[in-house]
C-alpha cells in the first residue's frame, strides 16, 4: 500500500479515536446515572450486559451500512441525523441545566431487567452517532486493495471497525480519563459534538456530490482541497474547544 494512502488511512484513525474518546466518556456518564441506582454487583453486571449488546449492535449495523453506504438517501438521512444531535446536544447543554436531574429522578425507578434494557437502547443510539461518524469520515479515503467486505472497501471497513471497537475499549476501560479530562474542560463535550456536526456537513457535501444528484460536482467532493478545509475546521473547533474552555481546578471537580 502506497506511503501516502498509509499516512491518511493513520491521521484518520487517530481523528477516530480522539472523537470515539469523547463521545465515549459522554456516553458513560449517561450510563452512569443510569445503572447508579442498583446495587454494585447488579450495576457492574448491566454495564456488561450493555456494553456485549454495544458490540453485537455496533458490528452488525456496520456490515448493514457497508452496503447501504453509496445510496444517496442513506447518506442524506445520515447527514441530518449528526447535524440534529450536534444541534440538540449544543442546544440543550447550553440552554437546559436541569434535564439531567428530571432524567435521573426516572431512571431511579427501573429495575434490574429495565435498567439493562434503557442501557441496551442507549447504546444503540451511541452506536449510530458513532457509525455514522465514522463512516462519514472515511468515505473519502482512497480505496485499497484489501478485498471488499460487506459493500464497502476493505481498508475503509477495517478503520471504521477499529475506531468503533476502541469507543467500546475506551467506554469500558479509559472512560474516567475522559471523564476528568471533559469535568476539567467542559468545553470539550460542545466541541466534540460541534465536530460531530462538522462530519455531518461532510456527509451532506458527499451526498450533494453523488452521481445522482450533482448539486455540486462529484470531483469537489472528493478533493484534496475540501478534505484540506474539512480537517482545518475540524482542528480549529477541537483548539477552540481546549483553550476557550475554562480549565477547572482539580479540586473543583464533581
């Protein structure tokens, strides 16, 4: 495989990893105060029970999209669906402080089987945002000559496997380092899902470019000069996330 090809296949799995690190350690805090009301042993066991489903869910609707993922409308609804929850998540981070607390007060009153069901649910929504971001971040690598799997090129597929399957790693294993690390820079959570948004417009500038529709031209979605622009904005708001974001002392964390 060509140096090149190599080096871009590596910077995206990289922006994967750092993005599955964030929406990760959201995710877990959700899960946390979800499963917080049971007794530990019943507690550890939901998570697991969630987290195996978390795989099943993330592996096979990632074999369903390799070969849905060149349809147009599947690409259209998968740009708005990140646009809506980057807008939503923004929006209500920002605005409604008190949400988390009515959730909890509900959450409160499942039991063991209900918990784990509310927990599979969730993790099935994190999954979609985490597919689709991934995938709308790897439709534009080169094709490799890995063979075909699913629908979808081979070195595509296998990045888009890795980064989910590290979200999963980071979920079980590194969440509280992303926890402290979002509690101390709450700005990072905005611009994690501000990213998020970014990727959404990307699959909408890929979708736009589709053969099919040619709103604008298939060469300009596929550029080296968009994917320039792309991954410059993308890095700005992941900076402006760092440095505008109040750094907390350690000892204020909760």
């Amino acid at each position: 495989m060509d140096l090149s090809i190599l080096l871009e296949y590596g910077w995206v799995l990289l922006l994967l990893v750092a993005l599955e690190g964030l929406l990760a350690a959201d995710n877990a805090l959700v899960l946390a105060i979800m499963v917080k009301h049971l007794p530990e042993r019943e507690r550890k066991k939901a998570l697991f029970y969630g987290l195996a489903g978390a795989f099943i869910f993330r592996f096979a609707s990632l074999f369903i999209i390799s070969f849905l993922v060149d349809v147009w409308q599947i690409q259209a609804l998968g740009a708005l669906y990140l646009l809506f929850i980057s807008i939503n998540h923004i929006v209500r981070k920002l605005i409604s402080k008190r949400e988390k607390e009515t959730k909890e007060k509900e959450k409160k009153k499942a039991g063991f089987w209900g918990t784990v069901i509310k927990v599979e649910l969730a993790d099935i929504a994190f999954a979609i945002d985490s597919i689709l971001a991934a995938v709308a971040l790897a439709m534009t690598l080169p094709a490799t000559t890995l063979p075909q799997i699913g629908g979808m090129d081979g070195g595509k597929f296998l990045i888009i496997f890795a980064g989910g399957l590290i979200g999963l790693i980071i979920m079980r294993f590194a969440a509280n380092l992303f926890v402290r690390l979002l509690q101390s820079r709450p700005g990072l959570e905005i611009a994690a899902f501000a990213i998020v948004g970014w990727v959404g417009v990307k699959l909408a500038v890929l979708t736009l470019g589709h053969p099919d529709i040619g709103v604008i031209s298939y060469e300009f979605a596929h550029s080296k000069e968009w994917k320039l622009f792309f991954y410059a904005v993308l890095i700005i708001i992941a900076l402006a996330g760092w440095f505008l974001s109040k750094d907390k002392k350690e000892g204020s964390i909760t």
